[in-house]
C-alpha cells in the first residue's frame, strides 16, 4: 500500500531510500517581458490620469475637488498627507 509516496512503503524499507519529504525553494526570477509591458503600462495610466482625467474632474467638480486633491493621496494609500 502507497501512504502517499511515489514508491509504496515496502519497496522505501526494502531498498532503504529516504524519501524526499520537502521541496528545496527555487528562486524565480522576473521576466524581462513583464516589466517591459508593466512599465510603459503604469507609465500610460499614470499620463493619462495627470494630463486628462484630473482637469476634467476639476473643471466639472471646482473647489470641491481641489479640497479633496489636497486631502489625499493621488496613488499610494496611507496616511492623509494633511494630518
């Protein structure tokens, strides 16, 4: 009977082999592809929320949005830059 190894429990005792009971840690490194497609990604979003979406939202809210601009973050969460 099999207890979950790849041999069954016998055929370990008969030819005293030690199982292999944990996983050595590989290291994966980035892909160059994903950082060449995140970057100018983060990069676009970040230009088009400064150049377009902000002057919108200011010209369609004013002074309520300027109060809010000022009271939070524009991308990082934490602490009211204000406190």
């Amino acid at each position: 009977m099999s207890d979950g190894r790849l041999l069954p429990k016998a055929a370990v005792e008969k030819c005293n082999i030690t199982p292999v009971t944990s996983v050595i840690p590989v290291r994966s490194p980035v892909s160059p592809a994903i950082l060449l497609f995140t970057l100018p990604w983060l990069l676009c979003a970040h230009l088009f929320v400064i150049l377009y979406e902000e002057p919108h939202l200011r010209a369609t809210f004013g002074t309520p949005y300027e109060a809010y601009c000022h009271s939070v973050r524009r991308w990082l969460p934490g602490r009211s830059p204000v406190a």
